[in-house]
C-alpha cells in the first residue's frame, strides 16, 4: 500500500484526505505569512484578498476535519425524515405532467403514471395545480402565485401540504 502511495504522491495525487488535510494547512500557512509580509496593512491592495483566501482555505480545512459543514448543528445523517425523503424523482413529475411519448429517457411508464395520478387522486383542485405547476412544470413559487392571483405563501402552503399527502399516500398505499 505504501508503494503505491508514494507513487501517487510522486505523480501529484492526493490519496487520502489525510495528505489533502496536510496540504491545505500548507496553503494556510503560507497565507498566513503572505499577511503578514503585508504588515497586517488594511490599506494594502492584497490585505482584503488574503484575509479572504485564509478564511476559505480555513473553512475547508473545518469540513474535513469534522465530516460536516462548519456552523451546521447537525450532521446529514441526523437530519429529520422529512428533511431527507425525496418525494419522486423532479424527471417523472414533469413527464406526468406533460405527457410526451418522444423517445426520451424522461418518459415514464403507463404504470407509473398511474401510480403518480393516483396518489394524486386525494389532492384538493388547487393543491394539484400549485404542485403541478410548481414541480411539473418547474415555476417558481412567485410566478404561480402571480399566475392565480394568489400570495406566494399560498402557494407555498399549498405545494407543501400538496407533498404531505402525496407523501402520506405514496407510504400508505401498498398497491402504489
């Protein structure tokens, strides 16, 4: 294994994220000295732009060492239900919506659409048109709302009860 990390690292590849963590704090460093060469002089043209690349190199240095995002409480993994199910795929939605049969891979089958419409079935008539509109088609919230005379947080109610129930149905039904 050694043999072959060092031919990596001989060949400029970083194996590990170990040796990338090392290179990083490198870069750090040398931002670091390159400030202070400027004399921490805020009146100095590169002050502002090292102080940035330190922060940066430094934030990305903080993601690798802890696995998550700086300044997030939680980890992906420990993010609520409905913060990581994904209703459908976004590909399937617009193809229900626009029903075209051309040879794209976006098309879906008969079956699925029948299982789309059906746990559709149980939306309320603006429901399905704000959820329609919303990820079938792809409109953002304010368009639609400008569209049915409506307010943007309508349809933003709308479009989340919208996926309630889909998602309700979708997990009740054992025939979908």
């Amino acid at each position: 294994m050694s043999v072959v990390r060092e031919a990596d690292q001989t060949n400029g590849w970083l194996t590990h994220i170990r040796d990338l963590k090392k290179s990083y704090r490198g870069t750090y460093w040398m931002l670091r000295k390159a400030l202070k060469a400027c004399g921490e002089d805020e009146t100095h043209p590169d002050y502002k732009t090292l102080k940035e690349m330190i922060s940066d190199v430094n934030f990305a240095i903080m993601w690798m060492h802890t696995g998550k995002r700086p300044g997030n409480k939680r980890g992906i993994e420990r993010r609520a239900a409905y913060q990581r199910d994904k209703l459908m795929d976004p590909l399937k939605m617009q193809a229900y919506v626009q029903q075209h049969h051309a040879g794209s891979p976006a098309n879906i089958s008969d079956d699925e659409r029948f299982r789309l419409g059906e746990a559709m079935r149980c939306l309320s008539e603006r429901e399905r048109e704000c959820y329609e509109l919303a990820h079938g088609h792809g409109f953002p919230f304010q368009y639609i709302a400008d569209m049915l005379q409506i307010s943007k947080g309508s349809v933003e109610q709308y479009v989340r009860r919208a996926q309630e129930k889909i998602s309700d149905e979708l997990r009740g039904n054992l025939f979908l």
